[in-house]
C-alpha cells in the first residue's frame, strides 16, 4: 500500500464520508449510509478500495462483515505531505 492508493481512496467524496462515520465507531457496510442508498456492488467496491488502500480493516461477527478505521496509514501520509510542505517553504 502506497501514497498513491490512499490519495485515490481519499478523492472520492462517497469514500470520504464513509471515513467519517468510521471515525466514530466501527460497522458494518450494510448500515453505511452511503450504502443505504446504493447499490449493493457500488458498495461493496467502495470499502474494497478503502481496505485496498490499508485505511480500513475488516473482520466477520456472525453474518456481517465490519469496518473499522485504520488510522496508520493517515499518519503516514499526513508525515509526508508535511515533509514536502517542508521541503518547499
């Protein structure tokens, strides 16, 4: 996982606030409220981008599947921009 798949991640909106919901607490893609209004594989894809982008883990309870945020690779990515905001000034 690199920079270049979390900065895709981050520059879809849908993806984005998904990010958001998980800030607070962990769940399941069936409760997102992006995907209370989309279809079934739009979301399913969506959070495979975001784990694919390491910035979401998932693990099965029961018959769901939960999500939870995964903030090491925000950190990682934050350190960088800010080292070539550095760099720059």
């Amino acid at each position: 996982m690199g920079i270049q798949e979390t900065l895709k991640a981050l520059s879809d909106p849908v993806r984005r606030d998904i990010l958001e919901h998980l800030k607070h607490e962990r769940m399941p893609a069936a409760t997102s409220p992006t995907c209370s209004t989309s279809p079934h594989p739009l979301c399913r894809g969506t959070f495979r981008s975001l784990k694919n982008a390491g910035l979401v883990r998932d693990y099965r309870e029961g018959k769901y599947i939960f999500y939870e945020l995964k903030a090491t690779v925000l950190e990682e990515t934050l350190l960088w921009i800010a080292n070539l905001k550095e760099q720059a000034e």
